[in-house]
C-alpha cells in the first residue's frame, strides 16, 4: 500500500533553512540533551554496603584454594561493586544559547536539504476530526511542529500512532533527530522564524 504524503500549501518557502553547520556542533548539541535526559541517581553497593558475613570464606591455609577473604568481595557473585555509580547527580551539561540556535537551524537545514521537513496546511484538517487528520498527515511517522493550534485540532492530530507532537517553543536538536520526517505548523513557522533570527542575521551580514 502506497505511503500517503502530507497535505502542504503555498507558504513562505523553506529556504530560510539552508544553514551548515559542523557535525561536531551536532553531536554536540545531541550529547548535552542526551546526557541531561537522565536522572543520573544510579547507585551500586560497596563491599562494605553488602548485607553479607563478614566470617572468611575458608581458611587461610591448607585448602589447595586461593586465599579469600568475605564474600562480600568483588570478586564474588553478589559481592561489592568497584568504581560504580554512587547516587550523585552531576551537575549538568550546558551550551550556550547560540550553539543551541545554530545547531537546531543545522538540523533543520539538514532535513529540509533531505527532503524532510515540509509545512502542514493546517486547514485540510476540518472538523478536529482524526480521520481529516490522518488524510492530511498520511501514515508516515513524523513529528508534527505547532505552536498555539486549537486543542482540539491537536488532541485530534495526537490520537494518530505515528505522529509525535512537537511544541516549536521547546524545540531543540534532540528532539528533531528522533522523529524520522517533520511537519511544521503555519504558526510554528513564523515562531522559529523568530526564534532563529539572531542566527539568521548574523549569517546574511
């Protein structure tokens, strides 16, 4: 069964995304959400943390065996773990905020370059139904970009599996490279566009 494509309309083009950007400021950028994403609260017991005997495991001569001490040890199956995670949150990674715009405006150069980023016309989605929805968005998984579209609009957009939503407000370079194609809303559009403006004027001086 043949894919269904995106319903688009005639909008301002999506050549405002044709910035390059280093793969290391990618990686980067990718990293530092990655990293950030996590708890960090793992933590493993010590051999003095194991609710073992303390009694050595055998003699200490005369068996043949090599010499033991507790059974705590980490040598031991169930013993103390050596150099592991203690329960200590690190303090976080950071970027700057204009390596956070450049390298959101490289991923979404990247895509558009690849022919994955397109507009929604918002429209073709009539009565907050999910099947306009599904009919204006195909069957393809993308994450869907919007900024301040009705609710139900969107709550008739989420009820499809193989649309992810995305708020352009908290829009980062993480979030894009997770979802395989983008769709962005009208509003969504004007807010990068705003967002992105310090970028984009530093790039056409």
């Amino acid at each position: 069964m043949a894919t269904k494509k995106v319903q688009t309309k005639t909008m301002p083009d999506l050549s405002i995304f044709n910035i390059e950007v280093t793969p290391s400021l990618l990686a980067q950028a990718i990293y530092v959400y990655q990293e950030n994403s996590h708890v960090g609260v793992s933590k493993v017991k010590t051999r003095g943390e194991i609710d073992y005997t303390k009694k050595k495991v055998y003699k200490q001569k005369g068996t043949g065996n090599a010499r033991h001490g507790a059974k705590s040890a980490p040598i031991f199956v169930g013993g103390g773990v050596v150099f592991g995670p203690r329960g200590l949150k690190l303090t976080p990674k950071s970027l700057n905020k204009k390596m956070k715009i450049k390298a959101l405006l490289g991923a979404l150069s990247l895509y558009n370059k690849e022919g994955r980023l397109s507009l929604l016309d918002i429209d073709s989605i009539k009565d907050h139904s999910t099947k306009s929805a599904l009919k204006a968005l195909g069957s393809e998984n993308l994450g869907l970009v919007h900024f301040h579209e009705e609710t139900k609009t969107l709550q008739a957009i989420g009820n499809l599996k193989n649309v992810v939503l995305l708020s352009a407000n908290r829009l980062n370079v993480y979030k894009v490279v997770q979802s395989p194609k983008l769709v962005i809303t009208p509003s969504a559009y004007i807010h990068l566009t705003e967002r992105l403006k310090t970028v984009l004027s530093a790039k056409s001086k």
